[in-house]
C-alpha cells in the first residue's frame, strides 16, 4: 500500500492512532474544509498550519453535506481526499461523519483547530458552525487559530474554468456578478423575515410507491412491478409554506382538507410548527392524494393515480372559505395562491382575494385533474404571477408564438408588474411592467423529482417581488430555488437558509 493511502484512515481510527503520537508530547493540528479543488490557496493554509505543530491532521466534508449547491462538490470525496493525503505537509486525512468538524474534533482532541481568516464581511458560511467548533476544541484542552494567507476560492476557479456550466451560464453568472454581490442577494432573502405571508390553495398529499419492475404481465398487456415501499409528503401548499416559513416568521395557511379521509394528523406533524394554518372541510370528499408509482433504481415515474372527488365546492363550504379570505386576506402583506385547479378557487374566492389581498400572487397549474380549464387570466388581477410556459401558453391559445409576446398581453390584461415564466432547462423569463424582460438561463445540475419545483419557485419570489426585488435578481433566485428543489425526492425536506445562501454565494464566485 502507498504512502498516500497509509494516510487516508476513518475517524475513528485515526483518532486510536493519535493517542500514540499524544502520548508523545507531539503537539497535534487539525484543519477541516471541502477542499473540493485543491489549489494554490489551500497549499499555503496547510502549509501554515503544519507549521504551528508536529502532525497536521486534514478533515474534509463527505460528499452528503456539502451545500454550495446542486453542481457541488466537483470531485468526490475520496478523490478530495487522495488530493489532500498527496501533500508533503499533510499526515494524516480522513472524510468526516458529520455536517461540521464539531464531532470529530471531539474525538481527535487536536491542540490547534486552524482555519483560514475570512476578510469579506458577513458570517463564513451564513451558519453559526465555526463559533461551535471552537467551543469544541476549547472543551478538548485545544486553541483556534486563523491563518491570515493568501486566499483563493475554489468556488470561482470551478465556476470560471471548469464545464460544470454552459457557456450561456457562465456568461450570464460574469455579467451578474458585475452588478451584484452575493451580500446583495442574500439581503434580499433574509429581509423576507419580517414579512406577513398568507398561503392559499389546495392540501395535497404526494405519496410515492417505489417499485422494481418485474416486467410484463404473463397474460395481460400491463407492465407488472414489484412494490419495495411506500412515502408520503406534505404537498401543495403545505410545501410552500414548509420552504417560506424557514424564511419567514409570520406565515399563515388557508386551505381545503377532506371530510372522508382526511389525514389531518399526517397534515399536521408535516407542517412547520411556524405555520399558522386554517383548513375548510369538504363534506364527502377525501384530502387530495396523488399517488406516483415509480421505477426505483433510476426513480422515473411510470404512472399515477388521483384520490380526489373532481366536483363543485358544496355551498356551505363556499361560504365558508370566503368568509376567512375576506377576514385573513387584509391582516396579510403578501398573499400567495397557488391553484391546482381542483375547485378551491371558485369564482367567488378569486374576486375574492383580488379585492382584499394588499399584494396578490398567484399560479395557476394545469394538470391532469383540470384538463387545462384552470388558466391564469381567470384572475383579474395579480401583482405578480409565476407560472409554467405551457399554462402561459395554453391560456394564450398561442403554442408557437413568440413567448415574450404572449407574456406581454397577459401581464397587460392582469395589469401583473412582475410576470414569471418558468422554463425547464431553459431557465425563466421575467417581465417588469417598467423594464421590459430580462433571461436567466438554468442552474441545475442534478435533477432528481422536478414536482415541486414551481411551488418552491413561487413560494420564494412572491414575497422578492413585494420587497421590490429587481427583475434580473428575482430570477436569480428563482433559478437558484429551482435547482435547490430539483434534487429533493417528493418533499422529503425542505430550503434551508444557510443551504440557499451558500449555494448563492457559490455561484456568485
């Protein structure tokens, strides 16, 4: 075995091999980071490092807790650790268990936990994880140091030189950072926090049955699959107000379960102790379900099944809903419809809610269970509209047109200041009703379930769009969320602040 790979050791390990060198009296470095280009930067900082003590022990993230983004990291881990174990002045290497150094540090016991000093202002990686680690290794008897070397970002080498990106990417991503700074955008988000949000729209329940195929049925045409397991999450709107209420401190919910059926205790332990919510019952119908079989090795989708009862709101709970728009609707600064067209939304609660909301936003999905009657211009008014091509499309009856002509004449009949059209791998396309368009091209990189996407998209610019964000940046972050969503399974979690700021800092490298 090489020198290199006698290195490399699990934690637990090395730390059974630092009792020997504790024992003599050598004093003991440790450094953790990604470490996901290794370059100029990092040499100086280990360098430095191994110069405080005997043994320089290196630390890197595993692969599942780096959050620079979708298109991070760019080398594995265990390439990233061969790299490092590489160097001269590094003795030992091993890939963390944990999100942050806290653990291990506990376990090593290092005399000298060392980072690099950070000259830009504002928190080192939007997180609180360096003030724990260092009560982490002044709890073990050890001292923090900063090294103040040369610094390089391994985050602008990759997005400037590497092809994790188009070249329309990285042409748009030069330009933008010239007119904005990552503190900029990240402002934007975390002034959200003060804002009063109030999310309207169906309760959907996504469940997934994962299945291996088995093949063909051995009498009938049918594909026949073997079932593994099964998962259910919070959907619709309960997955906006899951992403916005780790933004937001006030946001309150307004939405439809089922009398039969209802689900309300899986409801509400999916839902974010910070969501205020208020359900209307539909009498005889059960809480929606949309049941997704899917293939699970390469999770593609093979069908899905609809439990729902596709009919018009009973009176009674007609009245109802419109009573609480009218009382909820005017406490709120924003509010967000999102409407899967499966009759929440009656004639009477869009006039509704574009009477009383103090700024509207609102999307409107085409699907399956509304055959396309469920388009955006039913809504007279709308200060911002985040929508799909196709329903943009299908509510201009216009397939091949020009698409900034079709989004013009919409916004115009909607009177819409800020117009949103997502667009795939295509990116979105924005619409100020003072500047005209601006294009952003896509973000992600891994897309693992696109359902969801346009909720998260929705649920992060509407409030941007009240707060006056400019057009280019609030497509910046839609681009941005639309990646972040792209690589969650169903809704099995939700954005984080310190993942979305990072990742934004990531890209503005």
């Amino acid at each position: 075995m090489d020198t290199t790979s006698n290195k490399i050791r699990r934690i637990d390990d090395l730390a059974k091999a630092l009792e020997s060198v504790r024992a003599d009296g050598k004093k003991i470095v440790h450094c953790h980071g990604v470490f996901d280009l290794l370059h100029i930067g990092h040499i100086k900082h280990l360098e430095a490092a191994r110069k405080l003590g005997d043994v320089l022990v290196v630390t890197l993230t595993p692969d599942r807790f780096v959050n620079k983004g979708p298109h991070r990291p760019a080398f594995p881990e265990r390439l990233r650790a061969e790299a490092l174990a590489s160097l001269v002045c590094v003795d030992f290497v091993a890939i963390n268990e944990w999100p942050t150094a806290v653990e291990t540090i506990q376990r090593l016991r290092p005399n000298l936990y060392v980072k690099g000093r950070v000259r830009e202002a504002g928190k080192r990686d939007h997180t609180n994880a360096i003030d724990q680690e260092e009560a982490a290794v002044t709890a073990v008897g050890g001292e923090l140091v900063l090294t103040d070397e040369e610094t390089f970002s391994a985050s602008t080498l990759i997005n400037r030189f590497m092809d994790v990106f188009s070249p329309e990417t990285k042409s748009f991503l030069e330009e933008f950072r010239s007119h904005h700074t990552p503190e900029e955008v990240v402002g934007y988000l975390q002034a959200l926090r003060e804002l009063k949000v109030l999310i309207i729209g169906e309760t959907i329940i996504d469940e997934y049955q994962f299945c291996s195929v088995m093949g063909k049925s051995g009498k009938e045409p049918v594909l026949a699959a073997l079932h593994n397991r099964t998962e259910q999450y919070a959907g619709g709107v309960l997955a906006i107000a899951n992403h916005l209420s780790n933004f937001c401190d006030h946001v309150g919910l307004l939405s439809s379960i089922g009398e039969v059926n209802s689900c309300e205790d899986f409801i509400l332990s999916g839902l974010n102790k910070r969501v205020t919510p208020h359900f209307v019952r539909i009498a005889g119908a059960p809480t929606i379900v949309k049941r997704r079989f899917l293939e699970e090795y390469l999770s593609t989708k093979l069908f899905e099944v609809y439990v729902m009862r596709n009919e018009a709101m009973p009176a009674g709970t007609e009245d109802e809903l419109c009573r609480e728009l009218e009382r909820m609707a005017p406490q709120y600064d924003l509010v967000i419809v999102a409407d899967y067209g499966h009759g929440l939304m009656t004639e009477r609660a869009v006039d509704l809610v574009c009477d009383k909301a103090k700024f509207l936003a609102v999307n409107t999905q085409a699907n399956a269970g509304n055959k396309g009657f469920n388009t955006i211009s039913k809504y007279p008014r709308a200060d911002f509209v985040s929508i799909g091509e196709p329903e943009a499309r299908l509510d201009a009856r216009k397939v091949s047109a020009d698409l900034k002509q079709v989004v013009e004449e919409l916004a115009r009949k909607m009177t819409t200041k800020h117009f949103l059209v997502t667009r795939g791998s295509s990116g979105c396309l924005i619409h100020d009703r003072d500047q005209g368009f601006s294009s952003v091209p896509a973000f992600a990189i891994r897309v693992v379930d696109r359902v969801g996407a346009g909720d998260a998209v929705l649920g992060f610019t509407a409030p941007c769009s009240a707060l006056g964000v400019p057009p280019q940046v609030l497509g910046f972050i839609a681009n941005v969320v639309g990646a972040e969503a792209c690589t969650i399974m169903g809704h099995r979690s939700f954005i984080e602040p310190a993942a979305l700021f990072r990742h934004i800092t990531s890209l503005m490298k």
